[in-house]
C-alpha cells in the first residue's frame, strides 16, 4: 500500500541537506522506493527555491530541485480555483499565522485524505478543527 503525502518546505529543505536526521533519511527512502508517494504544489516550489537561492546561491536552484523531483517519488499537485479559495478562507481565519503555502496544504490534505509531512508546528497547531479531523501530520524537525 502506497502512503500518499503532501510534503512542506521545511520537510523538502530536510531531505535535499547532505546530512539528514534518521526520520528524514527514512522518509526519502520511502519515497525512493515508492512506498510513499509525495506531492508539491507550483508555490512549494517556489518558496524551496527561495530558500535555495537564500542558503546557496541561484546557480544551484534549478538542477537541486528538478533533480529532487526527477528522483523522488514526487508529484506537483496542480490546484483548482477551488482549492485557492478555500485555502485564502482558512488562512483568514488562522491569520496572521498560516502561509497561504500552509493554507493549501490544508486544503489538498483535507480534500484528498492524505498525510502532511511538515516541519511546522504552527501548521498543525492552526489547522481547523473541522479539517484537522481529516488529516494525519507527521511532524519532522528541522535542523
């Protein structure tokens, strides 16, 4: 059985560092061997290659991350107008705290019944009740 997982920045940082914690060294296993199945949207990407281009430079940004998703069993989850209103509504309620980032990661979560893989404690902490029944977070650390 496939475990399917929307993956947040922190999570994805983990994995593309050199020297990861055993859960991450775990994880990125899994999703080698396709036991787990993970998911990305357009705007994760765009904040892993912001903090790419912060702790490493812009000439590493674009091989990193397209082999990262050549590599991994990894899936940009396209959203609907549907999905970013939702998400737009969650992160008023939870504001100032959730990114929309967080926000969408809720939303596909909730939706699709899927895990999150975060390194964020105020995602979890903020996510509505009425979704967070829906979820399975998986917390990481981030170091």
């Amino acid at each position: 059985m496939t475990i399917h997982a929307i993956l947040d920045t922190g999570v994805i940082m983990q994995i593309l560092k050199i020297k990861r914690q055993p859960k991450i060294e775990t994880l990125s296993r899994y999703l080698l061997n396709k036991t787990t199945r993970g998911y990305v949207t357009k705007a994760i990407v765009l904040e892993v290659a912001r903090h790419l281009t912060e702790g490493k430079g812009k000439e590493i940004v674009f091989p990193q991350i397209l082999s990262f998703l050549e590599k991994y069993n990894i899936e940009i989850y396209e959203t609907t107008i549907t999905d970013n209103i939702k998400a737009g509504i969650v992160q008023h309620q939870a504001k100032p705290i959730l990114s929309a980032c967080d926000s969408l990661i809720i939303i596909i979560a909730a939706n699709e019944r899927w895990n999150v893989f975060t390194t964020d404690k105020k995602l979890i902490d903020n996510t509505p009740i009425h979704l967070k029944n829906k979820i399975t977070f998986v917390k990481f650390s981030y170091s």
